[in-house]
C-alpha cells in the first residue's frame, strides 16, 4: 500500500486527489491539509511514503514546507504539484530534494504514474521541468 498524504490550501484540488486515489487499488490517503504549516505534523503522525505538496500557498509554501517535512521524515518522497512550470520553482524544488514536479493541469494518470514511481525510489519530473533542469546543467 501506498499511502499519501495531499498538502494543498484548494478544497477542490485536496477532493479531487483524494477521490482519484480512492478509486485505486494500492494507494490511500491517509489525510489531506490545507496548507505547509500543517504538513510536517501530519507527516510525523501518519509517516506517508508520498507526500504531494502544492507550490504554491499562503503562509507556508510549498518548497519551504518540503524542507521541513523532509527534516523530519528523510526517507518520505514529496511531488510539487503546481500550475506552472518556472525556473525558480523548478530550481527551488531540486534543492528542497523532491523526487518529482508534476502539473495539476496533466492527465490525471501521469500523477498516478508519479506517485508509484517516486514510492518505488524513483524521480517523476514532468517533460518540462525536466527540461529546465536539463538546461542548467
């Protein structure tokens, strides 16, 4: 079982992802906040393997939020979920240590496809924050 804790400050977004993952055999999630502050919390309480952490929000944002999750939990994988692709949040992401960058806006099995590889120890960076990181290099 995979299981998956959704940190986004959209309802919608939250409902649609749980629902999406609800529907699937071998994932669950395990709880759904609404915002950064929230999530290191939740992540020490219900030690997710997958941790999809929106970008963007207020208050805590998402790649700070990643860092503390990931100081508290090391081995937890987080996806950036985002709107859009930028240079700084892709280059924020890498650093923060995400395993993958995914748009809210892709199909909803590329972040299914996502989620399963970053739980298998592997990196889902959507086609074109891949190609940003590749352009740094």
């Amino acid at each position: 079982m995979i299981d998956i804790l959704v940190v986004d400050d959209h309802e919608a977004v939250r409902r649609g992802i749980t629902e999406l993952f609800a529907d699937l055999e071998g994932f669950a999630v395990v709880a759904a906040v609404a915002d950064g502050s929230q999530a290191a919390a939740a992540v020490i309480r219900l030690r997710p393997r997958v941790v999809l952490m929106d970008i963007s929000m207020p208050g805590m944002d998402g790649i700070t939020a990643t860092k503390t999750v990931l100081a508290v939990r090391p081995q937890a994988r987080v996806v950036i979920l985002s709107g859009s692709v930028t240079g700084a949040a892709v280059h924020g992401a890498h650093a923060a240590g995400v395993a993958g960058y995914q748009l809210k806006s892709a199909d909803p099995g590329e972040l299914v496809d996502a989620v399963r590889a970053v739980a298998a120890g592997q990196d889902a960076w959507c086609t074109q924050a891949a190609a940003v990181l590749r352009h740094a290099d």
